[in-house]
C-alpha cells in the first residue's frame, strides 16, 4: 500500500460504513495492514450487519482535505484480528452481543488536496 494512504488510515479511529440501502453508521476502528482490511466491532443486530457482504467505507479528514473511498467485503474477523483491535480498544471484550467484523479491502480512492490537483490515487484489490 502506498506510504501516504497507510500513514492517513493509521491516524484516523473513526469511519463511516455505509450499506447498499440508504443507512450508514460510524464504528471505531483499526487498520489491518496484513491482510489490507478494516477491523471494527458492532452489534450483531445492528442494520449495517445484517444479510450484508458489500460495504462502503469513508473515513477523511477536513482541514486540510484528505480522504478514503473504500469498497470492501464484510466477514466476521479472525482471531488474530480480534486480538489487533481488543489490544487497541480493551473495552471492547466487555461488549456484549457484539461481534469484531472485517472489512477486506477490494477498492480504495485516496483523495488528498495537499497533493497536486485533482490528485487521486486508486487501487483495485481484486
């Protein structure tokens, strides 16, 4: 993954997940830089869980401009990906019915103003 985007996901903890009905919803979450995915957790009951395996993703920054369009495959994580985000946010074994989820990365637009104009940067995972 290209330096730039991996340092922006890594200093950002909050995104916003949409699903493919109008509902999105802002999760805490951290960068598994192994296997390109979004660790987060939810509730097993929550609308952006249910019957849903493609999910976008937007997480950005304001001032200056910069940030991530993601499309990605939901999955329950794996157990090395639990331990990831219960060492980042302890709190989150304590939660009940909830579940740690995996986003796995299959495209990523980067937007940074910063850069020169219109500067994106694209990648396709599949």
């Amino acid at each position: 993954m290209n330096a730039k985007i991996l340092e922006f996901i890594n200093s950002i903890n909050v995104c916003v997940i949409s699903t493919n009905e109008p509902y999105s919803a802002s999760v805490f979450y951290i960068f598994d830089e192994n296997n390109n995915s979004i660790i987060f957790i939810s509730s097993t009951n929550s609308r952006h869980i249910k019957n849903i395996k493609t999910l976008a993703v937007a997480i950005y920054h304001q001032n200056p401009i910069k940030g991530l369009q993601i499309i990605g495959e939901l999955s329950l994580a794996t157990q090395e990906q639990k331990d990831i985000y219960i060492k980042k946010y302890k709190m989150a074994k304590f939660a009940l019915n909830h579940e740690i989820y995996a986003i796995k990365l299959k495209y990523l637009k980067y937007t940074d103003n910063t850069l020169i104009l219109p500067k994106k940067l694209e990648f396709n995972y599949e």
